[in-house]
C-alpha cells in the first residue's frame, strides 16, 4: 500500500505482561473530508454489520460465555471477524462520494454515531430496521443481556453521502462484494448535546 515505517518506540515497562503496538500514519490526499459538509438530507451508508470487533474478542477472550448461548459453530464464525477489522476496500470505494466518513469502534455505532452528530452538529434520523447486525450477534445480544449497537465495531464504516450520489454510493459498494446499508438520514434538528460513551465490551469481559 505504499506506506514506510519512519519511525518507533521500544520500552520495558513493569504494567504490562504482554507487547502493546502503536503507530500513526501521515500521508497526502487531494481531497480532505470534513463533517462540516454533512447537511441535511446527507444519507448515512454503514458497511458490513455492527458489532465486528467486539464479537470476535469475545469468541476469543470469552469463548466459554459465547459457548453459553451459541454453538461451537457460531463461535469460531464470531472469531473469525477479526479478518474483517479493515475499512481500506469501501473507503477507496466511497472516498471521492462521500462527504464524511467514520469508523464506529469504542462504543459501537452509538458513539460512533454520536461523535459525528457533535461535529455536525445535527441529528441522524434512523431506520432501526435497516442497521445490520448479524444473527449470531443477536442471539448472543439476547442472551447475554447486553445492546450490539454498543459493542466496539471496527470493521463497519459509516459514510455520509448526498442524496444526488447515493444511488453511485450504492453501485460502488456491490461492485466491491461489501455488504452495506442505507439506515439514516441528516435532519434539520440541532444535535442535543449528548455523546454517547457505553462501551458493552468491557463489562463482557469481566463476567
């Protein structure tokens, strides 16, 4: 992908018993995204099904809670999700359409939701309907008492797009194979105010 390690931090610390990673990246682009340029009308697109990252380190940290509402089956489809983290091929797809995009990791699509609302400072109407969330999800959501779309989603991307593009958004997103939804729209109605901050993650893990 073009992209060159310029740089790094090596360190021995006593808090951790196992490695932690981190990096940044920089680059050029001939056109910057800015949720200033989200309007009213703006549809909102979301890529694959909410819940991605949460579910696959729950099949993989807590695969006995898992086992306790899913089957063997069910699970190793969950851990599998972890291929599915990256956002790069409907980001290329949608990056000249799309006026903004966001990718809903810590909070799950409710923050990520919310963080975008605050930066436009308007309100998405949602069709609950059409928010894709997977079966197994569900079940174990249902089980497990806990709300999928507060569940850390890395891997779905959120794309606002003007209605006059939305139909192009559309035929991109099938040309790739990405399984995506149209479940908002912008409104006129200022944003309350409220970021939403429940992560279901966290309280999972500790049962």
């Amino acid at each position: 992908m073009g992209i060159a390690v310029a740089g790094g931090h090596t360190e021995i610390n006593d808090r951790y018993d196992s490695p932690v990673l981190m990096g940044a990246m920089i680059g050029s682009a001939d056109r910057v995204l800015r949720a200033s340029d989200v309007r009213p009308g703006h549809r909102l697109i979301v890529t694959k099904h909410l819940g991605i990252e949460g579910m696959s380190i729950l099949a993989q940290d807590r695969r006995d809670l898992l086992l306790s509402c899913l089957s063997e089956e069910e699970v190793r489809r969950a851990a599998s999700w972890g291929d599915l983290t990256s956002v790069l091929p409907e980001a290329m797809a949608l990056r000249d359409l799309a006026d903004f995009m966001h990718d809903p990791t810590e909070g799950g699509f409710l923050g990520g939701l919310s963080e975008v609302e605050s930066l436009v400072g308007l309100k998405v109407q949602l069709d609950r309907s059409k928010l894709p969330v997977d079966s197994i999800t569900v079940k174990a959501s249902s089980a497990l008492g806990f709300d999928p779309l507060c569940l850390i989603s890395s891997g779905s991307l959120m794309a606002f797009v003007s209605d006059e593009r939305i139909e192009e958004a559309q035929e991109r997103l099938s040309r790739t194979g990405c399984p995506f939804a149209v479940v908002g729209t912008v409104s006129d109605e200022p944003f309350d105010g409220v970021v939403s901050v429940k992560e279901e993650l966290w309280g999972l893990l500790k049962r």
